[in-house]
C-alpha cells in the first residue's frame, strides 16, 4: 500500500501546481480587466468650480462651443412705423358748385382720370341766367356808348357841338365799359371755361376740369340739385406724387427731420422698396394717440400708390455706439437674459445683461457687457445646469 503512494505522489503534486498556476492566471486576468474598466470610464464635460465652469482640455464640449469677442456698433437703427396712402393735398382740388343749379349731365365717374379742360357736368341754373344776361346787356350799352362818343368827337371836331356833350358821352363810355368789365368778370368767375361756356340762352353752365388727375370721390349725379355752394361736387387729386402718412410717437419725434429720407414698403408690393423725404412734421400732436402725423413725398409716376393704401416707413435713426452680439449667444435663466463670458481660457461665468435693438443679425448690449469680452456664441445652452 505504502508503494502505491509512494507511486501516485508525483501525480498529486502536478496537480496541485496546475490549480495553484491557474488561480494565479485569473486573479492576473481579472485584475487587468478592472484596470481596463476603470481606465475606460468617460472623463467629465465640465467641471464647476463655484460660479465658474471650465471645460477640461480633452472635453467633447471643446469642439461644439464657439467664442467670439464682442464687438461695437454704431450703425444707424431703424425706425419702422405703419403708415398710409394719401393724396397731396396741395394737388387736391374740390370742385364746389359756382351757382345753386340743378345738375343735367354728369360726364366722369368716380376712378376716372380727367385732363385740364376736359367737361365735368353740365348745370342749369337762373343765377347763371341772370349773370349772362347782365353781360348781355353791359357789350350792348357798351356799344351804344362808343358810337354816341365818336359821333360826338365829330360834331366837336366840325366845330358844331357843344363840350358838355363830349363830356358826357366820354362819361357815359366810361360807365359803361366798368359794367361791362364787372359783368364779364362775374360770369367768368361762375364758369371755368368763362362767358364762351353758356349756350341755350345762358341756361346751361359748364364745369371743366381746372387741373388734370383722378376723381377722388363724387357726391352728386345727374338730375341732383346743387343748391349748397358749400357742399362739394367732386374731388380731383393729382397722383403724379403722393403723401405716406405715419403717426410719430412723441417720445420719437426728435428724431425725425424734415427732408429726411425715408424707405417705404406696401403690403401690395411685397419685396419692393420706394424711398421717399419728409416733407411735412405737424406742429400738433393727435389728442387721441399722441402721435404727430409726419408725411413723406414719393414720386408715383407709374400709378402704384393709390390712396388708403397701408404701408410701413422706415426711418434711419442715428444712436451711440453699443456693444453687440449674435442672438445665439443668448440664453434664458429664469426671467433673465444671460450669456456665458469667458473669463479665462475655457473658463466661463454665467452673466446676466440686458438688450436692445436687434439689427442686421446682431443684438444690442444696454448693460452687462463690453466691447472686447469674449461670449459663447454657440453650444452655450450644454453649459446650462
């Protein structure tokens, strides 16, 4: 028995050795894979440091943030107001009527465009009657007073008429051409077309156009009675050029100048853009929206601006030179408008600030912020606790 021992003794110490080889071999292995593991871990994107932020050299977070320094800009702002067609009221004309009068013809609609001379309406009226007669009748005395005062000067000059009737024939002339004179102005100022505009026996009066443009608006029709000299018959308004009409708030109106240049959109023509001058700053604010009615002249040649159309004016005003950045920097904290400022390399600080303006793809900086300070354009919002 002792030999059989003995015999398988090498056998067992082999195995032993093999188990206690292999234990070590994975004690070994398993060692490694936990210094793999560990070694594997992600490091941090950020780091914080009280308020401070950094972002360690070999962050992610290094390729997806941009900086950029902020810069000045003294550019011009753009004030942009609702605004609306109208006539110039310095070529609108209202054509009342000259004498109480029934209307019998109307010759123009409401729209169309007239030409200076071109017939209005044709009226009758007994005023005007009364006026050609007058004028009738002062050529005719007229006449007779110039034939009694020749026939006169050659009874004088044949030595056989007496003086005082030279003197009175000379005086009659004279009377009779001021009633003539008289008359004729009368009737010319109820006609455009003066005295050559009555025919029927003076019945019938002619209104013609004083100046070429558009009827604006149209209140009465043939067959109407036009009894009021106040009341207005129709309008006429030359549109060769217009007025944009705005409403300047007051606490604005310093910055708006007459002559000053002004861009003006209209909704009907989206894309394009007219330029115009202020040609006109009341003196008097409205009472209901204390706003100033400030008009600009636009040339309107090709007929585009028609009046009552909206339209919105821009005007350049000058301010001081500011801090701006780009609206990504930008980023809300609670209630407040912040930017993340870069304090030292990777570094950067929460600042809240607040702004103006935006324009031209840039943001006004009131307060918070200087030229030369250096934001996060980019990314800013993977800071954000």
């Amino acid at each position: 028995m002792n030999n059989n021992i003995s015999r398988h003794k090498p056998l067992a110490i082999l195995a032993i050795t093999l188990l206690i080889a292999g234990g070590l071999a994975f004690v070994e292995s398993g060692s490694k894979a936990s210094a793999s593991a560990a070694n594997s871990e992600p490091a941090a994107n950020f780091t914080r440091q009280g308020d401070r932020i950094t972002i360690p050299q070999h962050s992610p977070l290094r390729q997806r943030i941009a900086v950029q320094t902020v810069a000045s800009l003294d550019a011009a702002h753009a004030l942009e107001l609702p605004a609306q067609v109208e006539a110039d009221p310095a070529r609108t004309i209202n054509i009342l009527p000259p004498v109480a009068g029934k209307v019998l013809e109307l010759k123009v609609g409401l729209g169309d465009r007239v030409r200076k001379g071109q017939l209005l309406l044709v009226m009758t009226s007994g005023d005007f009657a009364q006026a050609t007669a007058d004028l009738q009748k002062a050529r005719d005395a007229l006449q007779l007073a110039k034939r009694i005062l020749e026939r006169q000067r050659g009874v004088q000059q044949a030595g056989a008429g007496a003086a005082k009737d030279l003197e009175q024939a000379e005086s009659a002339y004279v009377q009779a051409q001021a009633e003539f004179d008289r008359a004729d102005t009368r009737l010319k100022s109820l006609s455009a077309g003066g005295a050559t505009a009555a025919y029927s026996g003076g019945q019938r009066l002619n209104l013609v156009a004083p100046a070429s443009g558009s009827i604006t608006a149209l209140a009465i029709g043939a067959g109407q009675a036009a009894n009021d000299p106040n009341a207005v018959l129709m309008t006429i308004a030359n549109m060769d050029t217009v007025w944009i009409t705005a409403g300047v708030p007051e606490n604005m109106l310093a910055s708006i100048k007459k002559g000053q240049a002004a861009s003006i959109g209209l909704p009907a023509y989206p894309g394009e853009q007219f330029r115009g001058n202020v040609a006109f700053i009341s003196d008097v604010l409205q009472a209901d929206t204390r706003r100033a009615l400030v008009r600009i002249s636009v040339p309107n040649t090709d007929g585009k601006f028609k009046p009552n159309m909206f339209a919105n004016v821009s005007f350049a005003v000058a301010q001081a030179s500011a801090p701006v950045i780009p609206p990504s920097a930008l980023l809300m904290n609670n209630e407040n408008t912040t930017v993340f400022v870069e304090v030292v390399p990777w570094t950067f600080v929460r600042r809240t600030i607040e702004t103006g303006n935006e324009e031209d793809g840039s943001v006004r900086i009131q307060k918070g912020l200087q030229v030369g300070d250096r934001v996060v354009i980019k990314g800013g919002v993977l800071l954000n606790d």
